[in-house]
C-alpha cells in the first residue's frame, strides 16, 4: 500500500529509490506506526526536501550538527516526522521539535504548518519573514500565500507548489531537481 500512494506521488519512482524514500518509510517507533499514510509520506518528502535545499552557511552556526524540522502542533506529523528523526541529510542530523503558534521558531531550518493554522498563517509567516526557514505545509494555497513548498492532494497523489520567490527571499536556494517536478507560484509578499 505504501509503495502504491509512494508511486502515485508526483515523484517519479525511479528518482525515489534514487533519493532513498523508500528506505525513509522504514518505521522506527510505534508512535510512527500510528500516524496515517498520508503523514508518513508527507514525513517522507519533508525529508528529500532537505536534501534538495542549500541554506546559508550562517544558518548553522548555532546548531553544528543538526538540522531542525518543526512542526506547529500537528501530532500526527509530529509522529510521522519520528521515523526519520535521528537520520542525516548533508552530515547533520534531523531533530524534530513541536512548537506553538507563540514559541520562537527561528531555529527552525525547516517548519511545517499544517491545515489547522489557517487562521493564523499569515502571522507565522510574517514573523519567519527575516529567517532562513523553510516553510513547507499543507493549508490550501499556501505556496500562493506566501509559504515556500504547498504540499497538494490531487486525485489521490500528493504533489507540490513551489513558490521560489519565497525561497529566494529567505536565501535558500532549491535543486533544479526539485524545481522540475514541482509547480512553480508565485503570491504572498
């Protein structure tokens, strides 16, 4: 089941096993096991787009050795985000964190807002606007809205925006890989 959603996403499956997904799924917790599929594959992409991102050196000067990917309370991304937390992408290792709406999230090197922050989308953005998080989430039209990387349910696949603009102002630069399988928007300043 997990191969059949991993190979309906809008990765083509050759470039998975190339990155690795396959083996990302692997479920290191229960506390993993117990967040749905969908969560599991969007933990999954989260993970390649750390791969696919360069951050500014000076971004890590305070946390050497890892790469931080928070979330905005959504436990069933938090758990689904457990079974690759620990692993390393460019020699860091991935801590993932749960934060609130209030808590500082500068840290961050990637921040996950979820559908439940609707409300105050705008908000978190405004506050992340001099940082260089990457913002990915799953609200609808959040890359037009100003966030980085839209994750999408299209016909039962996941695919995503890319709002490079965004991107650009954070100073992060994505992979041209990336960018060829992504829709590329633009919106939210």
């Amino acid at each position: 089941m997990i191969r059949r959603l991993l190979v309906s996403c809008v990765l083509p499956f050759s470039l998975l096993i190339a990155c690795g997904l396959l083996t990302t799924l692997h479920v290191r917790s229960a506390q993993a096991q117990s967040a749905p599929l969908e969560y599991q594959v969007k933990a999954a992409l989260l993970y390649q787009f750390a791969k696919f991102v360069e951050w500014p050196a000076q971004t890590f000067e305070a946390t050497q050795n890892a790469l931080c990917i928070g979330v905005i309370e959504n436990d069933l991304m938090a758990n689904a985000l457990s079974s690759i937390e620990g692993k390393e992408v460019k020699g860091r290792r991935i801590v993932i964190k749960q934060v609130k709406p209030s808590d500082p999230m500068d840290f961050c090197h990637i921040l996950f807002i979820g559908s439940g922050m609707e409300d105050r989308l705008k908000g978190l953005l405004d506050r992340l606007k001099a940082t260089s998080t990457l913002t990915v989430g799953d609200l609808n039209g959040f890359a037009r809205r100003g966030g980085m990387i839209g994750l999408l349910t299209v016909e039962n696949k996941i695919r995503f925006e890319i709002n490079l603009e965004a991107a650009e102002r954070a100073h992060l630069q994505i992979s041209s890989h990336l960018l060829r399988l992504a829709r590329i928007v633009t919106g939210g300043r």
